[in-house]
C-alpha cells in the first residue's frame, strides 16, 4: 500500500482504505497523515469494508490502532511501548522491542518519540462571555462578523479592571448579544479548546432577563455540532451545559424574573429521572448560581436552598461561584452551603453519579490550619461529592486590589493574590480539587489564551510546586481530578494495579485521578510530538537538536506548543 501526500486529508486517507478493503480512522483536528507517521503511529486495518460505501457512516464495528515507540507517564522516561487501541480503549501495553518491525509507518529508533497522556479538561468555563474584548476581527477588515452585522464591543475593554467595573461592563455586553454572535464565540472556544487538547468542559450559560433562552439556545446548538455520526457515534468535545445565574435571583427588582426564566428554561431543557417524555438527552446537566452578587445574606441563603432543591429536583449537578472575597469580617459561605446540603438530604435524594463543584472560594485562602482541617473533616464526615475548582487566572487579576474607599490604610504594594490553594488542598487536607480558567477575553479575564496546560505551569510558580510530584498533581488537575469534578469518569475495564499509583487511598479512586495509562482505559488520548530539530530559519545554516518531552513534568514546566498536540479517538 503506497501513502503519499496525496492521502494527507482525511475524507481521502478514509475513501482510499476502503478501496483496499480495510477502515481505520483518526480524528485529531488538523492531524493529517504525514503528521501520523512523523509521530509514528501505524494504523491496524484488519476490518472488513461495508458492502455499500453509503452505509460507511451508520456502522459501529471495532476500529484498531497500533501505537508504536511511545512514552507513557509513570514509567522510565528511556523506555518505549507499543500501545494497541481497540474501540478506544487500550488492549495492549509492551515493550517496543517486542513488537517492533520495519513496516511502511512503523518508527525507527532515530527518530523522536511522542508522549501519550489523558485529555485535558475546562471543569469550570464561560461559553457565552468568552472572547466578548477580542471577537469579530477577521482577516477582512471590511468584514465584522461571518453576516456583516456582528455586535461591536471595543468600547467594553477594562478602565479600572474592577470585579464591579466587569460586571457592569458584561451585563453591557450581553444588551448586545445575538445568536450568531454567541454561536461563533461559543464555536472558537470550543474550536480553540480541540486543538489544545481539551476533550470535555463544564460551560456556564447564563439566563436572566437580559438574555432570556438565547444563550442557552446557542449553546444547545454547539453540543450538536460537535456530536458526529460517525461510525462510533459520539461527541468530539464533551459540552456539559450548566445553566448559570450570574445576576441576582432573591433581591433587586429583577430577582424573581431571572429566577422564573431560570425555572422556565429548566422545565424545557433539563427534566427529572424518569420524567423525560421520551426525549433522548438531557441538554442542561448542571445547575450553577452566584450567591454572593445578591444584596443580603438572607437572599444568599434563600439562593442556594433554591439551587440546591431544584438540582435535587431535575436531577443536576450542582455549581455555586462561592466567596469571592477576601473580607476576613465576612464569614465564608461555604459552612452554611454544606449545611444545607445536609438539611436536603443530597446523599440520600441524589444520583451517585451527581457532584458538587465550589469555584472561586477566595475567602477560604485566609483559613487558619485548624479551619481548614475541619472543612476537610466536615467535607469527608458528610460523604458530601464536594469538589473546589481553583481559578488563578482570574484570581490574580481581581483579587488584592487596593480599596478606593479605605485608602488612607491600604499599602498599593501590598497586594494579596488570594487564589485557592489547590496544591495543599488535596495533599495536605485530602480534599477533591481541580484548576480551570474560568474566562477567557473578557472584563473577568482580559489575558491568557484558555490552555489548560499553561495554567497548570502557572501553578508551579502560584502554588510553589517545583516536585516532579506536583507536576503530576497539576497535570491531574488538569485532566483527570477535573474530569472527576464534573462527573466524568474514565471507563477502566478492570481495576489498575498497586505500581501504577501512589495515591492514597483517601483521595477516592486513584484510577480516576492517575494520569498513568493501563491496559483497560478508555476514551480518548492526547499525543505530545516531538520534534527532531529547533525550527530555526534555514538561512542560518544550523541544526539544532530539539528538546524531548518524556514525561508529565516537562509539559507542565515546558509547555508543548499547540501544534505538537493531537487527540486520538476513532471516531
């Protein structure tokens, strides 16, 4: 079988296997032929071809990829492995000198390895607010949006960068929302968040009076487009709606109407267990509001009894954006959140499978040790699926602001960057916690491209994590503790041997946390190139060995650029 060039598509790479009468599919992007072999992958194609050509789409038989010369994490950086996927899920782990042969798309010795890892993962993102100060610029100046009538929001860039000022500034923004608009933005994040490696993500969709179902309607329409109907159907990018209330839904004159559209937009998207009316997919999954931007206490409380009996009640996941803060006269919320929790019975009332996502919690970055060990116990004693999302990005860039109104006692340099202190959470308290990035080019977060694997080398310098330990911690994360945190799990076939983890046990399952890969795992697979040689202009006249990525640690302290990643997945 001879593949050039020619081939490099994959619409033809497809047609031309079915003409010699085999099948095999990668979907990775722009992941194009001659990029497979420079990544020396070799594709199995043991299949029998449809009868008709037509029915290539509506079939669902085994797909096989051999993977060959690889790096896996958890294991000697000098050693190689020759991974065998079948159906998405890895079959077989050996030793490349074992399977090593000298076959048309087979590696040879000399040239680099690639880096095989779990997926990444936006736990905690905001799809319809997402690049509102850096959208609509396309290469056609002449040209606003893909119809010529796009919303303009140049005048709503950042003057003080304040968390009021970015309020004001989004609820301006969302006066100028149309469904085209939040569809294209909505589309470039998740586009962007693909070729970075991110295969699944919560995404918070607001609605209010404002909005009403517009936002929620687009993102609906992008969990569809990113669905194939391949020959083993499924998403390309996991969308995890959480109907969000940014605004007030107890206080101001327009609580009860965000609160009733809310109510109303639930009753037609999301549905109780056994209730569905014989629709096929629950389009809202999770439920997400913001206590703290309401006018009172009370109004908080009543915000999240409300939150908490209507995820019982549609059976939701549930995500409060809680004490965002750092007021030490302010008592954190989260006591009285877990509290409530109790009072509900969620252990009892809801799905095993339903968790508990606190973002932000800034607040409890002025918790004393005593403090948080007993969050920690209160948190275990309770069984409570509670998970806290860190938000560095945002964090740094609105916390520690120095008051306007007390100025005559705050020092400008004195500037504490209260972000959750992920790292010790989960090593020195055992609490479930993650890392995302929140926004991404708007007034809440003006910077930062939204890769996850840039935020997890951020926390090396944030957390003071320098261990090839916290690296892995940072990468989970990432990936696996931020799957876990939105209640999805990493199909294992059977359960991963006692050397392929050193979690404790109290961490909860360790084979959803390790980032190792053991035969068994399912879903998709992110691929790290390496590349032989520095890109250095050819005029120079110079061939410079590039470095190798061989393990976790060098793609969180080294990050890889964008083009070297790949998702593999067989649909």
């Amino acid at each position: 079988m001879v593949l050039g060039d020619e081939l490099a598509g994959r619409e033809q790479f497809l047609t031309y296997l079915y003409q010699v009468g085999s099948y095999a599919v990668v979907a990775a992007s722009t992941f194009h032929l001659n990029s497979i072999i420079e990544s020396r992958i070799k594709l199995v194609e043991n299949l029998v071809p449809p009868r008709n050509p037509t029915d290539l789409e509506h079939l669902n038989f085994p797909l096989t990829m051999k993977l060959q010369n690889v790096i896996l994490p958890g294991r000697d950086p000098k050693s190689r492995w020759d991974v065998l996927l079948e159906s998405d899920t890895i079959t077989s782990i050996r030793p490349t000198e074992d399977w090593f042969d000298n076959s048309s798309l087979s590696s040879t010795p000399d040239t680099p390895s690639s880096l095989l890892l779990p997926p990444l993962c936006h736990p905690h993102i905001h799809l319809d607010k997402a690049y509102i100060l850096t959208c609509n610029s396309h290469h056609n100046p002449h040209t606003v949006s893909h119809d010529g009538h796009g919303p303009d929001y140049t005048d709503l860039a950042p003057q003080s960068g304040s968390f009021s000022e970015a309020l004001t500034k989004t609820s301006q923004a969302k006066q100028r929302y149309t469904p085209d608009d939040l569809y294209l933005r909505g589309s470039q994040l998740l586009g962007t968040s693909l070729t970075q490696g991110v295969t699944s993500c919560r995404a918070f969709v607001e609605v209010d009076h404002v909005t009403g179902a517009m936002c929620i309607a687009a993102a609906i329409s992008l969990k569809k487009r990113f669905f194939t109907e391949g020959p083993q159907r499924g998403y390309l990018f996991k969308l995890q709606i959480c109907a969000f209330a940014q605004d007030p839904i107890f206080s101001t004159d327009k609580g009860e109407s965000n609160r009733q559209l809310l109510e109303k937009v639930l009753d037609e998207y999301a549905f109780r267990d056994g209730s569905g009316g014989g629709r096929a997919e629950q389009h809202i999954e999770a439920l997400g509001s913001t206590p703290y931007v309401e006018t009172s206490r009370a109004a908080a409380l009543d915000n999240i009894k409300w939150a908490i009996d209507t995820a019982l009640a549609k059976s939701l996941h549930l995500d409060f954006h809680l004490d965002y803060n750092l007021d030490p006269d302010l008592p954190a919320m989260v006591w009285d959140v877990l509290r409530l929790l109790r009072e509900a019975n969620w252990n009892e009332r809801a799905r095993p499978d339903k968790t508990i996502v606190l973002g932000h919690c800034t607040r409890l970055t002025l918790f004393d040790d005593a403090e948080m060990a007993k969050l920690a116990r209160e948190i275990k004693e309770s069984k409570l699926p509670v998970h806290f999302v860190g938000l560095p990005t945002s964090d740094l860039f609105m916390m520690g602001r120095p008051s306007a109104s007390d100025d005559s006692k705050t020092l400008a340099a004195n500037r504490p960057r209260g972000t959750l202190q992920v790292l010790s959470m989960i090593n020195a308290h055992g609490l479930n916690a993650c890392l995302s990035v929140n926004n991404v080019g708007n007034a809440f977060t003006p910077w930062g491209t939204g890769d996850p694997l840039a935020l997890a080398s951020l926390g090396v310098g944030v957390y003071q994590a320098g261990t090839e330990d916290d690296a892995m911690k940072l990468y989970e994360c990432v990936s696996t503790r931020a799957r876990r945190a939105i209640g999805l799990s990493t199909p294992v076939t059977h359960d991963t041997t006692p050397e392929t983890s050193s979690r404790r046990e109290d961490e909860g399952d360790p084979g959803q946390n390790s980032v190792v890969l053991v035969e068994g795992r399912g879903g998709e697979i992110l691929l790290v190139r390496n590349e032989e040689w520095v890109g250095c202009p050819g005029h120079l006249g110079m061939k410079i060995p590039a470095r190798q990525r061989v393990s976790v640690r060098d793609v969180v302290w080294d990050v890889p650029e964008v083009r070297l990643r790949h998702i593999l997945r067989e649909t």
